[in-house]
C-alpha cells in the first residue's frame, strides 16, 4: 500500500503535522519557544541536571536560580504546549479539518492561554 503520510503546514506557530493515516500516529513540528532550565537547556529539568545540582548545593546566590515555583511553573506551560500540540495531531488523525480559520484560530488561542497563565 503506499505511504499514506501526508504533510499538513498550518501556518500559526510553525506547525507541520506528519500524519500516518494508515498506521495512526505521526509526528510534529513547531516553533513554540519551551522554557528551559537557565543551567542546562533542557525543557523537563526540575534541577536534577549536574549544572543547578552544583550551584543549589554551594550555598550561594546565583541570578539563575529560579524559584520552585517558577520551576514548577515552566514544567507545567512545557506539559501544556506538549498536550495542545498532541492534541492537533490526534484531530488531525481523526479526520478532522485542522487547516479551518475557526481551529487555527482555537490553536493560537490556546496557546496565548497557556503562555498568560500566571
């Protein structure tokens, strides 16, 4: 059977959907900006990396120490951008019309939402 993945470039945040009609599933692009830990980049750190292990054990003041709070905070805008963009992706595998004004408009939307939730 031929490859049934089709490339669907919805033009709000950059985001291009690789969609397996065939096998379910497929993969996504995006250019929403994650939060990341200030020592090691990566978007799931809760200073567990080496680099904020290091600087929370000396016992010093350090500008890039971010609060609990705020650590839990980039964990949970990461998780929404993660859901919203799974979300997309599953739609788009139903059947649904991702490409409509009214769903690119409810994408864009939600993700002000979740970058707003303070």
């Amino acid at each position: 059977m031929a490859d049934e993945l089709r490339e669907i470039k919805l033009g709000v945040h950059g985001i291009v959907l690789h969609v397996d009609y065939f096998n379910g599933g497929g993969s996504i692009e995006h250019d929403v900006l994650y939060e990341v830990c200030s020592f090691c980049n990566q978007k799931d750190c809760v200073y567990d990396c080496d680099e904020s292990t290091a600087v929370w054990s000396d016992g010093k003041d350090n500008e890039k120490k971010e609060t609990t709070l705020a650590v839990s905070e980039r964990i949970a805008f990461n998780g929404g951008v993660d859901a919203i963009m799974s979300f997309v992706l599953a739609a788009a595998n139903a059947g649904i019309h991702v490409e409509t004004p009214y769903f690119l408009e409810a994408i864009k939307t939600t993700l002000d939402a979740i970058g707003n939730n303070d």
